[in-house]
C-alpha cells in the first residue's frame, strides 16, 4: 500500500501499526504474527472471533481465504482448527 500513495504516507504507517495493536490477538491466531508476549493477554485473542466469522453467512472463511497474508498450508490449518472449534462446541 505504501508503493501505490504519494502522499500521507505517514498516517498509512500510523494506521497499520494501530491495526497491528489494536487485532494483534486474532493475527497471532491466524498466524500472521508471532506472540513475543506470551504472558500477556491481547486484544481479540479469543477464538470466538474467528468461530462467529465462521457462523456469519456474510464472511464464512472468505476473510480467511482473501485477506490473511500467510501460506496455503497455513490457512488450511487455522480454517481447520477453527471448524474443529466450532464443532466441539456444538457437541457439548
């Protein structure tokens, strides 16, 4: 994104590094990046996030599939784990 603005480029960094604070739990979950503060809680760290996208008809596993910026083998391994979650819960 940065290649492609001219301008502002500034408030570009500041948005990604607010994002990059403010989800880290659900980037960390999908692998995106790495929890060097395992101790801590952080933001949207609960698999409910994920397993609610999943339960929505509007998002499915498209965000998953379109916007995480990992390897194949990495989104079928959370699209896996996720649908592993959800299915737990409904057995219980």
């Amino acid at each position: 994104m940065l290649n492609a603005t001219r301008h502002l480029v500034g408030l570009v960094k500041a948005l990604q590094k607010s994002l990059q604070h403010r989800f880290k739990g659900i980037f960390v979950s999908v692998k995106m990046d790495d929890s060097s503060d395992v101790a801590v809680d952080l933001p949207f760290e609960d698999i409910v996030y994920m397993m609610s996208a999943l339960l929505d008809p509007s998002f499915c596993l498209f965000w998953l599939e379109q916007d995480v910026q990992a390897p194949d083998e990495v989104k079928s391994e959370v699209k896996e784990m996720i649908i592993d979650l959800v299915l737990a819960e409904a057995r219980n």
